[in-house]
C-alpha cells in the first residue's frame, strides 16, 4: 500500500491524498459506506460505485458470526461473496463486541462474548481477528482494540489503553504478509497525554495507516474536534489518518479541516431507514406531513438519481408505506450526499479553495434553517 | 386502444398480440408485475424496464386510502407520482373490498367498508371506482366488481354476478372518453352456464378487453383450467383476455395455451420476499442450510443480473440476515424468471414452437425434481 499526498490546504491541515491498495485507488478525503453483514443496507454494488464509493467497510463481529468467515473464505473471500471489486476495510469486531455489555468478559488474552444471534458462547483475541479478518480477504485490516466508553475514569482509560497497545503489537505480529495493510488504533480516551503515548506507541510498532477511535461515543462535537486537534499532529503525515464511526456532514468537514482522510459511519444509511435525509441546507425528516404535497426534490441542489426522479411527496408516501422503496431510495440519496460531500472537499483541495467551501457550507446550513423552519 | 393478433398456434388456442395504449405497445401474451402501493416492492423502475416489464398493475383501493387519488391527481398522475412512463392497468379497488369480510357491507349502489389503515369509513361505488382510476391516469381500467368466493351457493353466485354485470354497465356509462381502454369482467363462480352468460353480458355493453376474475381464489389448478376452457370460447378473438391474479408458472403456461393474453400475480413479488426462488426446474426455498455453501447461481439456465453475479450462498446469507438486499435479489430474480417465460412463449409462438416450448417447459420441472430432492 502507498500513499500520497498530492496537495495540502494552505491555511488549514487539510489534505488530499491518494491510497493505493491492491484493489484500487482510493481519493482521499474519503467517506466508507458501512455494509455490516455483507451489503451496504438497500443498496445494490452497481449503484454504489455509481455514486462513487471508492471502498467499503465490512464489519468482522458480524460475519465472524454469520455466515462464518471460513464459509466466506471457501466461497472466494468477501469481495467475491458480495459482488465486489473494490477495497473492503474491515473492523476488528472490538467495537461491536465491547458494545454487547454484560455478555461479554475481557481479559488479557481476549474477549470471551456471547453471540447476540444464538447466544452461543465465543471468543475474540488479537490473533483471531487478524485471522478472520484476512480469511475474509480485507484489502485493510484493523487491530482489535477496546473503543473506551464515554465518560469513563482516568484509570480505566489508562489500563484499556495500555492493553489494547499490546493487543496492536500481537495484531502487527500476527498479520501475514498477503497485500494487505493494516491499521493501527489510537485509543486514549479523552485525555491529551493519553492520546498522545497511544499515538507515539502506535508508531513504535509501525503501521500502514492511523485510526483514532474511541469518538462519536456520546460525547459533544466540540470535544470531538479537540481530540482530534491534540492528537492528529502526533500522527505521521504520510501516512493515512482514519477517524472511525464518524459521523455527521458537518462532523466530516471539521474532520477534513484538521487532516483526516478516511471515515466510516452508519449514520447515512441508518438515518435514510428512518427517514432522515440529507441536503445541502440541513437534515429533514420526509415522514412529516409538510411534504404530501411536495413536488419537489429532496435537495433542488442535489444531482442524484432520487432527487432527479422522485418528489418529496412520493418519498413520504413510500415511508408511511413502509415500503422498501422507500430504504432504498433514502439511502441511495443519503450515500450521494455524503459521497459528494467528499468529491466537493477533494476537488476544492485540488483547486486551493478549501476555504471558500468551508465558509460555503455553513452559510448553506443557515439559509436552509431559515427556509424549513 | 388498438388489438392485433401478429400470429395464433396452429395446435392450441395461444396467441401472440399486440396491444397498442396510449403510453405505448404491450407485447402479448403479458405478465403483469403488481404495484400496490405505487411500487413493485423492492424494485427500481429503471430494473422493471431493463428485465422486460411492459406494464405494471396498481391497486386502486390502496392507492384512494393513501395517499389519495385527488393528491396523486394533484402531483400529475400515478406514472410521474412513481417514476413509470410506461402502461399502468388499475384493478377497481373490488378484490381488496371484498376481501375486507366483516369490515364491509354491500348494497346495490356500491360498498360501504372500514380503512385497514385507520378504520374510517369509506365507500367505493361502480363510478368512484372509475373516477379513482382515472384520476390516477390509468391506461387500462377494470370495471368495479365482485370477486365472489370460493366456494358458494349457486344462488348467491346468480345474483353476485348479476349485480356485478349491472355495475359494469355503470362503469361504462362513467367512463370518461380520455383515452384510456375500460376492460369488464366475467365472474359466474365455477358454474359454466353462468360464466357464459356474464360473458355474453358483457359483451353486449361493450368493453375495450375483457378479463375472467373470481380465479385463483382457493380452487384447484384443474378446476380453474376448466373455467378458462368454457369461458375463454364465448370472449370475442379480437380484444385482450386477461386472468386476473393469476398464477403459478404453470398457470400461465396453460393460460396462454388456451387463449390467455394477459396476467398478474404478486406470486413472483412475494415469495420472493418469503426467499422462494423460481426456476426453470421449479421452485426453491433459498432459506434451506443445503445451500449455505453452494456457490451456484439460483438458476444455472438463467440470465438474469441476479444469477450472473450472486451465489445461493449468499442469497442464503443474506435471507437469514433479514437484508433488504434479500428481498431486492429476489424480487429482480422471480420477476425476471416471470418476465423471461412469456418472452419464451412470444417467442415460441412467433416460430410455431409452442408446443415444443411446451413439452421442454414440464420435461424440465420433472428432470428439476430429481436433481433437487
């Protein structure tokens, strides 16, 4: 895997990169649709590169689970069970088995955990992620880390830390040589110096790229965005900079404006299931009864297929419905956007106007509050 | 509305035609995929167009619920309401009426029934019906009818059906001259006499095609190929017959050899969504664990997106799952399955092959049955 940087902001960290993978180039900023169990929820391949998606997120936890990662390697490995091509980056399957609570039990060596499908008692460790995981075929593989809850003690945070630095040396251990790159994990909670030793003991292992996890975990934005500030410049500048489970339009804009290259985030999809959508001038919410008669396009700037074809008023009709439709055109527009979204910040990088847009983007926001309230 | 008949079977009743709408040719015999709520469940209309569908069918009485038919009206018709610029057929809203048992009462003027959606009381008539329809811009209407049951008494049959035939008449005599073709429908139970004779009526108010209903309504195979084979002889040859929510593969393929030029079904549509796949070698359940390694496509004989890109193993997965990808996958697999065994028939009766397409059709299903039990 190689990196470039082909420009960088003047007057902020931004910056546009380039990733080349063993399946392809990946543009960055980038954002990762996240397809969990093995699709993009509602989405079809074909329309996802269609809109751009560069590089998916498949989640280990569940296809460890179901259907098995073994089945999936007899079958050709994920891209092939999945139609498709393009990079897939893989989580470690620690955020989602941190998340089960009571039902799992964490020690040195691993998680012990209990499948939320059948309650079948299981095991995770650093050396069994990295196996499953490449047993899958993952063009870019996580460490298996503890993503920290929020709030938690200083204490806490220290010890989870430490110990998911010795989890990353196993992971870095146990990859094997086979194309593919893997990323380490910085934790820390929210405590600069933390953040800053998981940094720098990251990088004595030495790692493809840098992720900073642990956020979008409940706190505020304003805190989000002073992670990253106090932990971005101790990450190396040649390599790419991943903050994961991130986020919001506006979450991404702050995360590019400080350096970071590559998201992943349901958020999009999710929301698009319950009807959220996302325009240019902010979040509505197609269900209210204010769009049955709408003629118009989710987003009158909006490019994509849903919003040249379909009116607020069938959208909301398809809601109500509960029609798959419905899903499926929510999210085929909620991934333009965010897909667009990043293709603007790219092509402004390239162009040296990433502050026009900035100002842009915000001013956008408040004439939309304006127009729908 | 024009009706050519290009070519008609030497051995069998089946004939190839041509019906000419207002929004364009349907190519018969034809399958017509439904659209209930102003969607084929879990299909892109660009995907109905591309796999061969030439008309849809919409239901009338969920559509006058919700979202109205005055709003549908409003927001130019249900073909730009639902992104679907080719011929759309309105059934009258009586099926799903009459299906409503305690919830309805009916009288000589129409229907009195309670919403499924919120229990108002509403009232269909033979020329709302039509007004409804026409405000939805239908291309081919349905005369306001009752589906009568199966099984019942002779007498309620007698005074059903000619209850029905005088609704027909008022259906004609509302609707307006815009260019859309009115089809009326023969019911008469299972009784050949009274089928005759309401064919006969129908005929003599004069009606643009004309469909048999009341089948497919709990009978067995054999008792429905009987009533198409005395009903279909009194329909005049020159106009469309269409069967109504009809059938299994095999119903079509006896249909059209008998002189069938039109059908619907949400058989294809449904069971795809329950992960009942249809092929050449008859039907399978991608739920069963036999296929969770297979990494064959559903059909090694079909061409459709479906079978060229995706294994049972992963339609397994993703069925188990509960993805709405599943229920997409599916949907594009049976409808194209449906769409492709008329083309064959076209096809086969343009070269006077029918009934070797005929024999090949169940030779295959009884080879399928060894290859898969």
């Amino acid at each position: 895997m190689t990196f470039d940087l082909p420009c960088t902001d003047a007057d902020s960290q931004a910056r546009r990169g380039r990733l080349a993978t063993r399946r392809g180039v990946i543009e960055t900023p980038a954002f990762m649709p996240v397809g969990t169990q093995g699709t993009v929820k509602a989405m079809l391949p074909e329309a996802l590169k269609e809109i751009g998606a560069q590089i998916l997120l498949g989640n280990t936890y569940h296809l460890f689970l179901r259907p098995g990662h073994e089945r999936i390697a007899r079958l050709g490995g994920l891209h092939r069970f999945m139609n498709w091509e393009r990079p897939i980056l893989t989580d470690s399957g620690g955020f989602q088995v941190f998340s089960l609570g009571k039902l799992r039990k964490i020690d040195e060596d691993g998680v012990r955990f209990q499948s939320h499908l059948d309650g079948s008692a299981q095991v995770l460790t650093p050396e069994s992620s990295i196996a499953i995981q490449q047993a899958l075929d993952s063009d870019i593989i996580m460490v298996f880390d503890e993503c920290i809850p929020y709030p938690a003690s200083r204490d806490y945070v220290i010890s989870s830390t430490e110990r998911s630095m010795r989890w990353a040396a196993r992971c870095k251990a146990a990859h094997q040589a086979d194309g593919s790159a893997l990323f380490g994990i910085v934790q820390g909670g929210m405590h600069e110096d933390l953040r800053r030793k998981s940094a720098d003991d990251l990088q004595t292992i030495g790692f493809d790229g840098y992720a900073i996890g642990g956020l979008s975990v409940g706190e505020e934005a304003q805190l989000m965005y002073e992670v990253m500030d106090y932990t971005l410049p101790h990450l190396p500048t040649d390599h790419p900079r991943y903050v994961m489970g991130v986020g919001t339009p506006e979450n991404l804009v702050e995360g590019v404006r400080r350096g970071v290259d590559m998201f992943d985030c349901v958020m999009p999809t999710r929301n698009a299931r319950n009807g959220v959508l996302f325009t240019s001038f902010g979040k509505i919410s197609i269900k209210q009864a204010r769009y049955q008669d709408d003629e118009g396009p989710i987003d009158p700037d909006c490019d994509c297929y849903v919003c040249r074809h379909y009116s607020r008023a069938y959208l909301r009709h398809l809601f109500q419905s509960n029609e798959i439709l419905s899903s499926m055109l929510n999210t085929h527009h909620n991934l333009f956007y965010y897909l667009q979204l990043m293709r603007t910040m790219r092509q402004a990088l390239e162009q040296g106007t990433f502050g026009d847009f900035y100002r842009d983007f915000y001013r956008r926001r408040e004439n939309g509050d304006t127009l729908e309230s």
